[in-house]
C-alpha cells in the first residue's frame, strides 16, 4: 500500500474546526471535519467515517487543501461541457437576423430554426440542433414571431362590414335558487 499523502501543517485541528463552524457551506464543513481528525492524530479510515466516503475521496481532499487551502474544499459547480456556439457563432447570427434572408441567395424569405441552423454548418461547421438553437436565440433576447397571414387583396370597408356586432345591452339570468313549492 502507498504511503498516505501529507497533510499541508501551516494550519491545526482547531483551525479547521473553527473554520468549519463558520462556514456555510455544509460539504466544506464535512470536508474540514474529516482532515481535522487527521491533523489530530487519526487515521484516515477514521476521516473517511466522519465524512462518511472512502479513503480515495479522503486522499483527493488532502490534495485539494493541500494545493488551495479551506478554499479548495468548497462544493463547487461542475464545469459542464462547453457551450458549441462561440462568440464569433452568436455575432454572425445576430447579424443574419438583423439583416433578413436575401431569397435569391439563401433561399428563403423568412428565417427558420432549420435555415439559420443549417447556415451556421455551412459558415462554421457547427452542428446545432433547432432546439438547442431556439434556446440560444431566445436567450440572446430574440423571440419567434410569425406575422398574421393578410390576403393581398383584402378590403379594409368589406372586413368592418361583415364583423358581427353583439347586442347592446345584455339579459339578466334567470335566478339559480330554485322556488319554494306551496
């Protein structure tokens, strides 16, 4: 078995338990509770009990404050995968949309998810999905808006005239409480 890996000294069992106590972070509170029983003379299968892991996960603690001190044992969020649209993605979008399809050039005369999606492959060799898309263009402050389909031959005078005009005053219901029988 190899020999356990040193725990940094410039700090005591009391100091990672009164860290510990001001902490508010519950898993850097275990965390600080565990190395303490070894800076008091424990062994780390005792550590590994009152943080409640094992002795590789109490070895990767000792790594960790021994490179970044109390700071390193913070729960922290994990870094997740890179997001596939870069800055340089984002701007040529921002100005594909500002600027509106050209239909003899692009094909379409107004953007969809699809178009906009397939276009970033074209430039970028980007795959994005229209979800993934949608999502990022709506955080980006866009929304999809679709206009009212209009007839180009429609009459402002025939419209008003077939509107339906309700009647002016309305009717009282009837009662809802039945009557007494005599």
């Amino acid at each position: 078995m190899a020999a356990p890996v040193a725990l940094r000294t410039d700090y005591t069992a009391s100091d990672l338990q009164a860290l510990a106590r001001r902490t508010k972070d519950a898993g850097q509170t275990r965390r600080l509770l565990a190395l303490a029983v070894v800076l008091d003379g424990g062994s780390r299968s005792d550590a590994a009990r009152v943080g409640g892991v094992g002795l590789q996960t109490i070895r990767d603690w000792v790594l960790q404050f021994n490179a970044d001190g109390p700071a390193g044992l913070l729960t922290g969020k994990p870094p997740g995968r890179s997001p596939r649209l870069k800055a340089e993605h984002r701007a040529a979008l921002i100005q594909w949309i500002e600027d509106g399809p050209m239909p003899a050039v692009d094909g379409v005369v107004r953007w969809r998810l699809v178009d906009l999606a397939q276009r970033l492959f074209e430039e970028f060799k980007v795959e994005v999905g229209r979800l993934a898309l949608g999502r990022a263009l709506r955080a980006m402050g866009y929304r999809k808006l679709s206009a009212r389909p209009r007839h180009h031959a429609q009459e402002p005078e025939a419209i008003e005239a077939f509107k339906k005009s309700s009647r002016p005053l309305w009717r009282r219901s009837r009662s809802a409480t039945p009557r007494a029988s005599r």
